[in-house]
C-alpha cells in the first residue's frame, strides 16, 4: 500500500527544515510520540538506527528508525519496522515562495505481519493516510506557530 500525502507551509524552507530536522520538536506534531533513543550510526545520518516510542491509549508502540537517505530539502527518506507492519518513508520540501513551503510525504508499506494488520490494511486503508496527513496537518500548525513568535 502506497500513499502520498503534502501540506503547504506559510514559512521559509529554511526555517521548516531546521524544525523538521530536530527530533527533539517530535512531541509537538506526532501524536502520542514519546522518545527518540539513537542505537547505531550519528544521528540524523543515512545508516543510523533509532527507537521511537509511542503511546496510544495504554499500550505503548515502538519503531525502529533507520535513516535511508538524507539530502534535504530534496530527501529525508527512512524505514520503520515494527511487529506489526514494515513501512518506508520518503519526504521532500520544496520552496513555492520566499514564505510558502510545500511537505511532500511519500508512505509505502512494505510488509504487514500477521492476520490482523492484514486485515486492518484490507478493510480501512484510508486510514493511514488520514493519520499520516493529521501529523502533516499539526506539523504545519508547529512551524507556522514557532516562526510567527
């Protein structure tokens, strides 16, 4: 299952990048988000390994990062696997204007493991692209908040 999903920004690329690019901003735009625990590589480099820990109601929920590729604004692309499902990412920014900047987020799920993912993918898949423009939508709302201040 493949998806796309994008927002305009009113903000410089220069300004959303440098927020983007900070893992420490990632409790102001993903829901549930947790913590950011680097394993191997530097951080925020092509190879590096993270765990990213997220609550949803009572369970907790964790994603290992491993960054694929790293050219921004052009590319910040990565793989998340967890025990349900394998997913790749890829995201570009793009400058429309001095203070407009369009998000572009490219979502493949690669593997989904078990008979319930499976069907969960089946049945709705609309709604992983809903989640994922809902966190594009709050990305817009951080940086657009963060830069007016």
């Amino acid at each position: 299952m493949k998806f796309t999903c994008s927002v305009l920004i009113d903000a410089p690329i220069d300004q959303v990048i440098q927020l983007f690019d900070n893992p420490d901003h990632l409790k102001e735009w993903q829901d549930g988000f947790i913590s950011f625990e680097p394993l191997s590589g530097t951080p925020g480099t092509p190879g590096a390994k993270s765990i990213l820990t997220y609550k949803h109601g009572k369970r907790e929920m964790q994603l290992v990062e491993t960054i694929t590729a790293k050219n921004l604004p052009e590319e910040f692309s990565g793989t998340y696997e967890h025990k349900h499902m394998d997913n790749a990412v890829t995201c570009s920014f793009k400058a429309l204007s001095h203070n407009t900047t369009r998000m572009d987020y490219l979502v493949h799920y690669t593997r989904f493991k078990g008979f319930m993912p499976k069907l969960m993918a089946f049945l709705m898949p609309g709604l992983s692209k809903k989640y994922t423009q809902k966190w594009l939508d709050q990305f817009k709302n951080f940086v657009e908040s963060t830069v007016s201040q």
